[in-house]
C-alpha cells in the first residue's frame, strides 16, 4: 500500500517539476523531459497495480514524449 502512495505522489510530483521547467524556458528542457519519463514510469506502474489502463496507456504516451523530447533537445 505504501509503495503504491509513493509511486502516485512521487509521479505527480516530478510532472508538476517537468511542467515548471518547460514552461518556464530557462535552459533545463533536457532536465525537464527526463523528469515526465521518470514521471511517466512511476505513474504507469501505479495504473497497473489498479488496473486503471486508460491511464496506463496514456503513460506510454508521456513517456514516449520524455524520450523524444530529450532527444530533440540535445
């Protein structure tokens, strides 16, 4: 049950980081995309564990965007 809260929180967390950093265009993009996979991964496993796969999916998605941000960014 623990590990379940703090794969939620933690994957909520880096996104909100992942957000500010974007938006906010100061150079820390390559930063900001690795925190939305990291994010995506927490989120993902989180989805599984309650069997919410739409969010699952979704995850795929975001962590796909991570990954193709921190390449386009480098």
């Amino acid at each position: 049950m623990l590990l379940k809260k703090i794969l939620e929180w933690f994957g909520v967390l880096t996104a909100i980081a992942y957000s500010l950093l974007v938006a906010s265009n100061t150079g820390h993009e390559v930063f900001g995309f690795s925190l939305l996979f990291i994010s995506a991964i927490s989120i993902g496993i989180w989805a599984l564990f309650y069997k919410h796969y739409g969010i699952l999916l979704l995850q795929f998605f975001y962590a796909a965007a991570g990954v193709i941000g921190v390449v386009r960014w480098l």
